[in-house]
C-alpha cells in the first residue's frame, strides 16, 4: 500500500503539491491585511495594603494583591455601566447616546482593554486600540474609573457598616431603658424590695445586703435581663467605635491602596500582532498539507493499473505469469581484461568478411 502511494505521488507531484504551495502564498497576504496595526498604551497600578487598613474583606488570600485586582477589574468590565463610565470620559462619550452605540461602545472597550498581572503587587492595564489618542484616552479613563469606584465602594461600605451598628445601638438602648424602667415601676410598686433596687446607687443600711433572688425570684429574672440588655448595649457601642474607626482607615488608605507607580505614555508606533500573523500563516499551511493528502488519497484509490497478480484476481483467472528478465550486474570497475575483450570485439566487428580460402588442384 505505501509503494502505491510512494508511486502516486512521484507521478503526480506537482499536482499533489500545488495546494501545500498555493495556500499558503494566498493567505499570508490577506492575513497581513486583515491584521491591522494597533497603538498599544500600558499603566501601572501598584497595590499596596497599608497595615492599619482591615483585612477582613472579600479578597481572596490566596493570591496575590495584583491579582486580586485584576479580578475585580475583569468583572467590572463585564458590566455595562463601568464600561460607559469609561467611555463617558474619552471622546467615545458621543456614541452613548442611542441604544446601538451603547452596544458598540461596550463590545470594543471589552474587546481592547487587557488587565494582568505582572508581580505580586504590580497591575498591568494595557488598552490596543487604532488611534493612540484613543489609547491614552481609555487608559487613562480606566485607571481613574477603576479608583474612583474602588474609593466609593470603600465608602459606601463603611457608611453601611456605621449606619447599621448605629441602628442596633439605638435599638438596643431603648430596650435597655424598657427593662431599666420594668424595674423601676416594679421596685416602686414593692416598697419591701427597695433595697435591693439594682438602680439605686447605695443600698438601705438597715436591711441585710441580701441577694434579689432571696428577696423575689421576679425581680431577679428581670434584673438578669436588665443586665444583659446593658452588656448588648456596650458590646454594640465597641462595635460601632470598631467600624468608625475602620472606615476612617479604610478611607484614608484608599488614594494608597491603588497607586499610579508607571504613568501611561503617548505611543507613537504601531504593532501587529504577531500572534495571529502566525496562527494565518499555520493554518494555511496546515489546510493545504490536509488537501493535498485528501487528493494523494483519491488518486491512489482511482489508479486501476496492474502491479502484481494480486490485482488480476479481482478482474479474472490467471493463466500464467512472464518471469520478470532481470539484467546482469556490471562490476562496477572493468579489470584490464575486460577493457582489452572489449576493443577486440568492437574491432572485430569492423573490420570486412574475409573471403573463404581456396581449395588447393
């Protein structure tokens, strides 16, 4: 089978290679056409934590600070209001007016924008785009979107956090006070239990110092729960000075926590990719490799000529076969013999008949 297509292929090669070499010469221009240069600008954000900002927030600590960023950038310009927040501040801020712009705007800020990670603490923003203008424009839109809603993320979970605790406080309190007061009134009404009134400053020197339980197991239950209502009231008050105080951390560390270590730079010469200038160049030769085999395949399978016996069989009955006449082998080197043999024979060959000699009377 493989001297089959050995010989298919040695008597159609130029056939069988046209498409591997005409392929490729087609497609690598179209491909450095449809490749189309681009300006490339890149920023660099540092992440830096300050040690008295909290960390017990939703980053991930298993990864790196740079990471953790380029996460949040990622699914930030998965959303339509960041991405227009971005472009409201480049001159792309006109096409925001109808519904298909919108669209546009937000399939190509998605599409020229790539955050990564370039160390533990540094964060990488690349913007391609076809205009360096525009480049400089939406990197530099990126960066202070990105630490504007950083900063006011920051704030509004901090003002969440103290409004929350100022709510429970609050709450807590007025229950404090209902329970202070049930004591009260049911002291006042029990003038026997006002030495044991746990609102008083001092007790009465003329009763015992008696614990309330002896005295009432009532007002014992309600002086367990007086006191539980102030322990809650003091845990949510340190809990409320906690949040103040991480909030006002949180918010003076925010212009540190995303800083502006590389500044982006106005470029002034086009790339290509060269990613896909190869991958064109690949697949085009790939493509006419496969094509050319495909044809290799139907020549072979369309050859009927006869190479042995085993091909006549399936056409009709053998009769009998010519032995193939195989040539001798010639050494390689004559010997001085063989050269001497050979003038002989040619002059023998030229020189004219002799005539026959006469019989003698």
């Amino acid at each position: 089978m493989i001297a089959r297509f050995l010989e298919t292929f040695f008597r159609y090669k130029l056939l069988i290679l046209l498409p591997a070499i005409i392929t490729p010469l087609i497609v690598v221009p179209f491909a450095f056409l449809l490749v189309k240069p681009y300006y490339e600008t890149t920023a660099g954000l540092w992440v830096e934590r300050p040690s008295y900002v909290p960390s017990s927030d939703d980053w991930n600590r298993y990864v790196t600070p740079a990471q953790n960023q380029q996460q949040r950038l990622t699914e930030l310009l998965q959303t339509r209001t960041f991405a227009e927040d971005v472009a409201r501040r480049t001159s792309l801020a006109p096409l925001l007016q109808t519904n298909e712009g919108k669209d546009d705007v937000y399939e190509y800020i998605h599409k020229v924008i790539y955050p990564q990670p370039t160390g533990t603490k540094l964060l990488s923003i690349q913007v391609r785009a076809e205009d360096p203008n525009l480049s400089m424009e939406i990197v530099q839109a990126v960066v202070a979107a990105f630490r504007e809603r950083s900063a006011n993320e920051r704030m509004t979970q901090a003002s969440s956090a103290i409004a929350f605790y100022e709510q429970q406080v609050k709450d807590s309190e007025d229950k404090a006070n209902q329970s202070r007061d049930r004591v009260r009134r049911y002291i006042t009404s029990n003038p026997r239990l006002a030495a044991g009134d746990p609102t008083s400053g001092a007790a009465s020197a003329a009763r015992p110092n008696l614990p309330t339980s002896a005295l009432d197991p009532q007002l014992s239950e309600m002086t367990k729960s007086l006191e539980n209502d102030e322990r809650d009231v003091q845990r949510l008050r340190d809990l409320l000075e906690q949040a103040r105080f991480e909030a006002s951390a949180a918010l003076d560390g925010s212009d540190s926590t995303l800083q502006v270590l590389d500044p982006p730079v106005f470029p002034v010469r086009a790339q290509r990719e060269r990613r896909r200038l190869l991958i064109f160049p690949a697949a085009a030769v790939a493509i006419g490799g496969l094509i050319s085999a495909l044809l290799l395949v139907s020549l072979t399978a369309s050859d009927r000529s006869v190479r042995s016996t085993a091909d006549l069989s399936a056409m009709g009955r053998v009769i009998g076969v010519v032995p193939r006449m195989g040539l001798r082998r010639l050494p390689r080197q004559a010997d001085p013999d063989t050269t001497r043999r050979a003038i002989a024979f040619v002059a023998w060959t030229a020189l004219p008949a002799l005539p026959a000699p006469r019989k003698a009377g």
